[in-house]
C-alpha cells in the first residue's frame, strides 16, 4: 500500500493484496486505517485560547526567564534560544523578556555602566 500525507488528509494511491480484497475487506481495512488517524489527529483549540500556556508575568517569570539564560549559558549553548524554547516565545520577545530579567537584577548587566 502506498499512502501520501499532503495538505491533512491522506491518500491511499496503490493498493496491492494477496489475495486480492473483497469490498467488505477493503471497507474493513479503510475503517481499521481511519481509527488510528483519528486518534492522533490534533484537536482544535478552543476559540479565543492561545496554544501556548500563559506566561507567569512579574518576578516569577523574569525567575524563569534567568535560569533558562544562565544555564545555557553556562553549558556553553545559545541562551537567547535557550529561552525561547523555556518560553515559547518567538526571539524578539525572548530578548525582550531577557532584558526585563536583567533590569529587574535577575541578571548581570550587560554593558558596564560608567558613572
């Protein structure tokens, strides 16, 4: 059996069987097939909710935002994405969270501020 995914649905393009199925066989097989997709097919969000949890606004959030930064940062990875995945923000506002964290003293400054 050959099957394509494209644009959600799937098409079944060759068939072959041995013996060839009857038409009770292949309706048996099309529902066998349709059950497992159905499962695992994504459900659609309710109107109005975003797919993303909420973000835990003030502290707690700029909490979250530094440690995602600082542990990146010290396994030697890209903390701006490392917060991007924590977050699932896109990377304008994870550096805009980044820089809410660090003006709220969650992390160091990042240029040296001359008096």
């Amino acid at each position: 059996m050959t099957a394509v995914v494209s644009h959600g649905r799937v098409t079944i393009e060759d068939l072959h069987a041995q013996p060839p199925l009857s038409a009770d066989d292949f309706a048996a097989l099309v529902d066998w097939i349709e059950r497992p997709l159905a499962d695992d097919a994504p459900r659609a969000a309710d109107p109005g909710r975003r797919a993303r949890p909420a973000w835990p606004r003030g502290h707690a959030g700029r909490r979250i935002v530094a440690e995602a930064y600082r542990t990146a940062q010290g396994e030697g990875r890209d903390p701006v994405l490392a917060v991007m995945g924590a977050t699932g923000h896109g990377r304008r506002k994870s550096l805009r969270l980044i820089a809410g964290a660090r003006d709220a003293g969650f992390l160091t400054p990042r240029h040296h501020r001359r008096a």
